[in-house]
C-alpha cells in the first residue's frame, strides 16, 4: 500500500514560489507610481498578449464573463437576435447572450473533445425556423482543445455569420489548416474573449479578462463599452460599463505571460505522462482519456477522463478523495437543463451527448508544478478502485 498523499486539483502556490521576486518587484513598482488605474502595465499587456497571439487589437477587460458580455454588445447583437453556442460549457457563454435580450440556440457536442459540433451547427444555420435572425455563433475551445478553426472560418465566411471565439480555457492552442497554415485560438472570430481568472493556463492573482479582434472599429467599441460608453471622459456615447483590467494583474500577468510557453508545454508533458500511466496500467478498458497531443492542438487547462456512468463516476471521485486526491467536475448540469433558462422548453434528452458528458466526466490534478510522482499515485489509486470492484 502506498503511503497517503495529498494530489491538489490545481495548486497557485506552486507557481509562485518560482517567481515570487519578480512579481514583487513589479507590484512595488505600482505602487510606488501610484498609478493602479489603467496605467502602463495594462497599455504594454496589451500589446504583449496582442503579439503573442498574432492579432491586431486587444482589449483588456474586468473578467472574462464581462469580455464575452460586451463582445455580443459590441456586434449589436440584441432583442430578437439568436446566437448558437454549447450547452456544456461555463455559464457566462450563454449568459452573455441573453444579458443582451438575446436567445440563445444551443447544439450539442461531439463526443471525443466536448467541443460545439460543427456539423450540427451548419444543420441549425441551414433549418432552424428563426435561422434569418441568428446573428452569432460562440463556440468554446473546451478544456483547452481547439475547435476545428479551418471549418469555422469557412462557415463564418459562408453564412455571413459573426462569431465570438470563446477562449477562457485555450490560449496557446492552435490549429493546423490543410494548406500547412497556422492559427492560434482567438484568431478567427469576429471578437474573441479570454479569461485571467487564477486557475487559467495564463492567471492572474485575482479576476481579469480580455477581448481580442483584427478589426478596428469593433476594438474601438469595445474600449468604449469597458470605461461606460465613453470615449472621452464623462461624453458618454452609450450605456456601457466598468469594466477594467487591474494594473496590479496586468503587471503580474504580463510576467505569466513570458512563462506562458514553458507553462503550457509542461502541461503537455503532464498529459503524456497519463496516457502512458494509464496504457500500462492496462486502465484503458475501464476510462477514456484525452489523447495526448505534441502540437498544441490541445493545451489541457483540464485533464478530463469519463468513465461508465454517474453511479461510477461518483464512486471514483469519493474513492480519489478518501485517498487525498483533489477531482473535479466540469460541468454537472448542462446549460439547457437550468432553472433559468427553462423558457427555452429544453427537456431532458435534448442533448444526449451533453447529458451524458455531465454524467460522466472526471478532472484529474492538472498543473504545470504537478509531479510525476503525484500522477502515478493518482494512477494507481484509479487501478486501485477498479481491481477492487
């Protein structure tokens, strides 16, 4: 019997101990300017992360529910629109549809990555009876695996359709066109949102956000919408908001951001190592894991297993954290079955793949600082709950 240890799901504190010095060190300097307000760090994270991804525009923003919100805003996307998006995501995706009086479509996943089927959302673009007002598409690159950006560009292009790339849990990842081409996440849509919140695979200390965009016009409404409408100070254009990156995260996250890199490719690694732990272990009969990627096609903000059913899935979970291990669920309840949007008349049934995604899925510890020592131990206790039924 191996010793009991305590895997995190995810641990901060990790991370920090590596660059505590700098990050101090920019935090004095804040405050020492006495700028803490839109100030230097925020114009050059902008910049930073703009060239980073390769886009002209970056917007930052309060939080990535607040860069979503204001992104359908800023496409006038409003009463009587319709916007396809997923119901297995985070709630702020479809929230940001309906705070704007718009309704949202939903269509279901494919099945291997969780991601928004394509296939299913040309269907709805092509026969839903309100197909002329829908006027946006918000896929989500979930858990860090990129959606297929070749085909969305193809059917932004074809249906003349604004798409809002959802891409709180993807930067870094990219795609690879069939002509050797390729793209980052937050790329190809119209506008594009980004989440710094602290668990991201690029997080701040605290809540932070970003929109991104190649188009100029759109990025101008955007900085007006964060600061209330304004663009001038106190003229006010239209009811926006306050909305604003912290200098004190910008400042740290523009140190994550050099390191942004290095994190993601030991996030890769961590992956590598399970797959392998789990085809020797011979697990593979019993759970379905993320296929590894060397390519950054997938960056594994979550390392996601499934399993048979709920039962079993609740089961390993209690198992995992008799043993010290931290899981998690994402998500339990798909976006079509809340309380809140029982206007839409969704019934259970709807979205079978998202139903049962919710039924069965499983995170796994996934941090860059993870050790290899901890994946095995968590391997084994996973063995060690099969062997004994």
């Amino acid at each position: 019997m191996e010793e009991k240890m305590h895997v995190p799901l995810f641990d901060l504190t990790r991370q920090y101990k590596k660059i505590k010095k700098d990050v101090l060190k920019n935090l004095d300097a804040v405050f020492t300017s006495g700028n803490v307000i839109m100030g230097s760090n925020v114009k050059m994270f902008e910049k930073e992360i703009a060239n980073y991804l390769g886009v002209k525009y970056a917007i930052s923003v309060a939080n990535g529910s607040d860069a979503l919100r204001l992104s359908v805003q800023a496409l006038d996307i409003t009463k009587g629109d319709y916007v396809i998006t997923t119901p297995y995501t985070f709630f702020a995706t479809a929230s940001a549809v309906v705070l704007n009086q718009a309704t949202p479509i939903f269509v279901d996943i494919e099945e291997d990555f969780y991601n928004i089927d394509l296939d299913q959302v040309e269907k709805v673009l092509q026969t839903h009876p309100m197909k002329k007002m829908i006027k946006g598409i918000i896929p989500v690159h979930l858990f860090g695996k990129t959606v297929d950006l070749e085909r969305l560009e193809k059917i932004k292009n074809n249906y003349k359709i604004a798409v809002i790339e959802d891409c709180a849990q993807s930067i870094g990842s990219v795609w690879y066109y069939s002509n050797g081409k390729k793209k980052c996440s937050g790329t190809v849509g119209d506008l594009n949102t980004f989440s710094f919140f602290p668990t991201k695979n690029l997080g701040g200390y605290g809540d932070g956000g970003l929109v991104v965009t190649n188009d100029e016009k759109l990025a101008d409404r955007v900085r007006k919408l964060r600061v209330h409408g304004a663009e001038k100070k106190y003229y006010h254009d239209e009811v926006g908001y306050n909305s604003r990156l912290d200098e004190v995260q910008a400042a740290i996250l523009r140190i994550k951001l050099k390191n942004l890199d290095y994190y993601i490719e030991r996030r890769i690694k961590k992956a590598q190592y399970y797959s392998k732990f789990f085809e020797e272990k011979g697990l593979d009969r019993y759970i379905a894991y993320p296929k590894y990627f060397n390519n950054r096609v997938h960056v594994y903000h979550q390392y996601v297993i499934s399993v048979k059913n709920k039962e079993e899935r609740d089961n390993l979970k209690k198992f995992l954290k008799e043993n010290g291990i931290e899981t998690g669920i994402y998500y339990p309840l798909g976006l079509h079955l809340q309380k809140c949007f029982e206007n839409l008349g969704h019934k259970e049934g709807d979205f079978p793949i998202t139903e049962k995604a919710t039924r069965t899925t499983l995170a796994l510890p996934m941090f860059p600082e993870l050790t290899k020592y901890e994946q095995e131990y968590v391997v084994n206790k996973i063995k060690e709950f099969y062997t004994s039924l």
